[in-house]
C-alpha cells in the first residue's frame, strides 16, 4: 500500500468531500495562497477557487460565527484554525453557537461545520502555543471531539466529520503533519466515536489518543523486552468515547494506564477512571493509573519541557506501578 | 396638511401589527409579574417601528436575526403569537418547543435564525447566513438586529469588516436604544454616533429615526436594494427608545422619568393612529373593532399556551445531535 504524510491524507479527505458535495468549503488564514500554514491545503486554491478556499483575516471569532451561520443556512463549512490555542478567541461561537442551535431551536437549525487544526504542544513554543484544549471541547454536549494518531484514521474520519450533520472538532499536530502512514488509494470512511485496538497485548491495557499515543508504542516496544504485553487502545473520537472497548479490554488484561497530553484536573483520563471504576470495579488488580501534562502552564526551556509532557519512561514507570514490578 | 407617505392600507397594516405587538408584550409583561413567564423577558415596548418599517420592505424569503429582546421579530416575521407565548411559557407548543424561552425564539419556516443570548454573538452569525445565500447565488437579504451595546463587541468589528470585504448581503440594524442594560451610549463610548462605526469599514451607514415607522421603510428600502443589489452590506443606526427596563428585573435609576415621558410623546404607535386620523382613514368604530381583534388575538395565544402541556421528560435527549442514536452519558 502506499505511505503518505498525515497532512497528505487531510488533504485528501478535504479534496474528495468538496469534489463530492458543493456546499463543502474550506476557511481560515493563509489557507488558500499562502497554501496553509502547515501545508495541509496546498493546491486546493488551485483546484477549486478563491469561492471555496477563503483566505480570512485573523479574526477567528468573526470567521468561526460566519461559519456556523453558514451551516444554519445550508452550507458545510470547513473552518480551519492555525492552530486551537488560537479558537479561544472563537470559543464562543464554538460553543454558545455552533453546540447549542439545535437544542435551543427546538430542532430547527443544525449546524454540519467541522472546525479543525493542531492541537497541543509542538517543540518549544511555550505557553500560549502548546495546550491541549481536547477535554474542553468534549466536555460539551453538542459537540463531536476527534483526535486521530495516524494518517489513515486522519483520512477516514475527516471524511465522517464533513460528512456529519452535527457540529466535529478535529483535533490534528503540527508535529504529525509529516508523519508518513500507510492509506489506501480507495475511497473509505471511518465511523465516528469508535476506538481502535492499535497493539493486542495481555498485561495491561494503555488508553491513549491523538500525537501522544505515540509514547505508548515506545513504552510497549521497551516494555516487551521485559516480557509485560501491552494492549494500547487508541480512543480516536473523545467525544462521544467508545467505552465498550476500553471495558472490555480492562476485563481482559485487569490493569488501566491512561495516557493524555492535556492537564489532569478534568481529563479524558478522569472520566475513564470513573468510567472503569464504575463499570469493571471488580476487574482492577490494581489502581488505574495515568500520564498527563504536569499541571503548570508549558515552559519554553526543553529540560523544563522533557519533565512536563508524557514520555515513554514515564508510560514505563506507570505500566510497572500497574503491575507491582 | 401635508400628503401621507404610504397608502391608507400600509399605515393600516402598521397600526395593526404594532399595536398588537404592544399589547402582547403588556401582556406577556403581566404574566412575568404573576411568575407564569420564567426566565429573563426583555420587552419590546417603544421600539415597533424597527421591525414594521423593515417587514413591509423585505420578502417572505428573506432572512432575519436577531438578540435577546426577540418577541417581537418573529411574530413580524409570520410567526403565530401562539408559538411565541407558548415558547415564553416553556410549552412543547413554543416555536423552539420550550427548549429556548424568551431569549431564544427560532422559526427555520420563516426563516428567522434566533433570538441569541450572547450579546453580539449573532452579528457573524447574521453575516454567515449571508455569506451562505451569496455562495449560493441566492439574491436573499439578511437583516442582523443588535443593541446598542453589542456594538463595543469584537464579534461585531471583525464581522463588519469580513461582511465588507466579501461583500455580503446583509443590512446589519442597531437598535440604538440608549441603554446597553443601564448604561447609557455617552458612559460606553466617544463616537455617539453609532452609524459612524461602519464608516470605520467604508460600509454604508445611516442614522435613521426609529419613532417613525416611515423612516425605518425608507431607510430599509435603500439598504435592502443595496444589498440584494449585489453591493454589499449597509449598517442602519435606528433610534429608538425602549419604554420598559432592559429586563422586567430592571429599577430604572439610570434614567429620569422625564426622559421616558418624553420619549412616549414620540409613541410610534400613536404618530401612524394621528395619521389615519388627519386623513380620515379610520373612525372610532374601527379603532374600537382593532381594539377587540387584537385582544383576542393575544387572549387566545395565552390560553392556547396555558392549555399546552410542558415538553414530556423524553424531550431531553432530543434536538441535542442530529445523530439519532447518539450515545449520551446516562448513569
């Protein structure tokens, strides 16, 4: 099969929705001449205009309002933000707009919009350019929460989103935009709000999402050595969560380490904690462990940065705690 | 005595409508006082002629938003004063099935896009809805209300500014009330003069007196042929006056009762009834028949409400997604 980078597969997912459906239409800065910021739309001004493929001022309320009232009237918006540290500033109409029409409408007005950029840390950008604002969003009903680790599932579940007839923050990293995997060159889709079982083990389960399941993989690989199997679920859709699959692999392996990239306070891996504690008390050999952002805002300094994020050795320390070894 | 502008049968309509959007707003008032209305309630009283001199403009068609103080606008819109006091009433009958209030009247039927709570939350919206119909090649209109207090928003800058540079068909309308809540305009700002705002983005941009029904048509009349005209939108300043608080919670102590009283002179209402009667186009007998007809209107829309039942419990987890088996958190 054939490897392209992961900014190649959403481009592509772009590409054929908007070929498919005429209503679909990418906005956002510099992503039409300027080719995106990160490349992810390059070439699409080329293919299908400056009526599809809309340069917009920094202005990300104004243009994440433009796109919502679009979706009211008909449209199915592709708005991109540079990157999510910046939809704060738009936060609003995210979530005031976009989330609650329906509800508020009786039913009347939906909003089909996809809002989507990089989310997270991305080198040393400190503070302001490096949160994780996924738990945010999937906190809100409304909303649908996507974060895809490869560029498959990038593809396939980009294509959903457009697709969806309710409000999908997609949630990608500038440091996966190069990544190479494997994606087919037939058309497919991926359903939302259904993890995936990226690695079968039989020791203990690793729950993770989006760039940072990528210490999961290392940690398995190291751990494997050491003779203990990890079995890593990778949850794609955070909003809604494919619990089932979490469960039933807890049931399986009796032990939980849940890795994330935002901060602990309020985390996805809060609510699977609970989730599990309620759901598969009795399975646990031992307490549900997780690896998280520390709780302080990102430093520029990378000493600084190495001790904050998750990493592999930490994922190992985690899985060993897990494991009474 | 000089010429009325508009024909017997327009300043008909407009006493009609008017008048009966005043008593159902009174009345509306009344039963917020008796707690049978919940919620914030923002009234309308004062401020007709806003929408009359813009409903007997635009098309069926056409789009309309609006803020919070939005009673008015969807019954203008065709709306039936039943589903308006229904939805102030919380009933599943409510034009947003009680899911909304008074904050959050929808008709997707008549195209009104909302009532929206957050202040200037709806100026990209109401520019989106535009940008939509020209996408579309649609020579729709939009007309996007606001406050005068929505106008110190960033929503509002940066959609003016976006409105402007992909010229879109949208009449954006500041109600210029006075009072952004108890604030007056001279204690928020240096430009008092609120038009001049859009002059910031080259938009066209009028000051219009909003007690006169007449002036509101006339000035929705060039904006409209503006914007359906292809040239882009146009920002209205209507100057109005609101003769009850921002919200029926409101003391009043930021203004005299001087100032209400003689703003009241100015009734809207009042200034097309001494026009159908300088020119002999209505009598007492037909004054009192309108009298009767509205108040049935607005009776029957509170016993129509009254006899509706609240949304059943099952209603909770519908209207939140599209997706009809969406896996909600149900513990």
């Amino acid at each position: 099969m054939r490897s392209i980078q992961f900014r190649e597969a959403l481009r592509e997912a772009m590409q054929e929705e908007m070929r498919r459906d005429e209503t679909v239409f990418l906005m956002g800065e510099e992503v039409a001449e300027y080719d995106g910021a990160y490349k992810v739309s390059q070439g699409m001004l080329a293919e299908f205009g400056d009526k599809r493929v809309i340069d917009t001022p920094i202005a990300e309320l104004g243009f994440a309002g433009i796109g919502v009232g679009a979706a009211m009237n008909g449209l199915r918006p592709v708005i991109e933000f540079m990157t999510f540290n910046f939809s704060l500033v738009a936060i609003d109409q995210v979530i005031n707009s976009a989330a609650k029409m329906m509800s508020m409408s009786g039913g009347q007005f939906t909003v089909p919009i996809v809002f989507r950029g990089p989310t997270a840390s991305a080198g040393m950008l400190s503070s302001q350019h490096s949160q994780a604002f996924d738990n945010w969003y999937a906190n809100t009903p409304g909303l649908k929460v996507i974060v895809p680790s490869n560029p498959y599932d990038a593809k396939g579940l980009l294509k959903s989103a457009i697709r969806d007839n309710d409000p999908v923050i997609f949630m990608e990293s500038e440091q996966m935009y190069g990544e190479k995997g494997e994606v087919p060159e037939e058309e497919y889709l991926i359903p939302i709000g259904k993890a995936d079982v990226k690695r079968v083990g039989t020791d203990v389960t690793l729950v993770s999402f989006g760039k940072i399941i990528k210490t999961c993989f290392a940690a398995a690989e190291e751990l494997e050595k050491e003779g203990i199997s990890c079995e890593i679920i990778d949850l794609r859709t955070i909003r809604p969560i494919d619990y089932d699959t979490v469960l039933d692999s807890v049931r399986k392996t009796n032990r939980l380490v849940i890795v994330e990239e935002a901060w602990p306070l309020g985390s996805i891996a809060t609510e699977v904690t609970f989730k599990v504690q309620k759901d598969a008390f009795d399975y646990l050999d031992a307490p549900i462990l997780r690896v998280t952002s520390a709780d302080v805002p990102l430093p520029y300094a990378p000493t600084l940065i190495e001790a904050a994020l998750p990493n592999a050795n930490k994922v190992i320390a985690a899985v060993k705690q897990v494991m009474y070894k | 005595m000089a010429k009325a502008r508009f024909s017997k049968e327009q300043y008909l309509k407009w006493y009609e409508e008017m008048l009966l959007w005043r008593r159902f707003e009174e009345k509306a008032g009344q039963l917020y006082i008796q707690q049978r209305i919940r919620g914030f309630c923002h009234l309308y009283i004062g401020q007709e002629a806003v929408v009359a001199g813009a409903t007997s403009v635009i098309r069926h068609d056409d789009n309309m938003i609006s803020a919070y103080r939005d009673h008015v606008h969807p019954i203008a819109k065709g709306v039936h004063p039943n589903a308006i006091m229904a939805e102030l009433m919380a009933k599943i009958t409510g034009c947003s099935k009680g899911k909304g209030g008074s904050m959050h009247m929808f008709s997707a039927e008549h195209r009104f896009f909302g009532g929206h709570g957050i202040v200037g939350g709806q100026i990209p919206l109401g520019a989106g809805i535009a940008f939509a119909d020209k996408y579309n090649g649609s020579d729709r209109v939009t007309l996007c209300y606001m406050g005068d207090g929505a106008v110190r928003q960033g929503a509002l800058h940066e959609a003016f500014n976006m409105a402007m540079l992909w010229k879109l068909p949208v009449i954006f309308i500041i109600e210029n009330n006075n009072y952004a809540m108890g604030t007056s305009v001279e204690r928020t700002t240096n430009v008092l003069e609120l038009h001049k705002i859009g002059l910031s983005y080259e938009m066209p941009s009028k000051a219009v007196n909003g007690m006169s029904v007449e002036d509101v048509h006339d000035a929705t009349e060039w904006a409209v042929n503006h914007a359906r005209g292809g040239n882009g939108p146009v920002l209205l300043e209507v100057k109005t006056y609101r003769f009850r608080g921002h919200s029926m919670s409101d003391p009043g102590k930021y203004r005299t009762k001087e100032e209400v009283e003689e703003y009241k002179k100015q009734d809207p209402i009042e200034q097309v009834l001494n026009t159908l009667k300088k020119n002999k186009w209505i009598n007492d007998a037909e004054i009192d028949a309108i009298d009767e007809k509205i108040k049935a209107i607005v009776e029957e829309s509170v016993r129509f409400a009254e006899e509706s039942p609240y949304p059943d419990a099952s209603e909770l987890y519908k209207d939140v997604y599209v997706q009809d088996d969406y896996p909600y958190i149900i513990e």
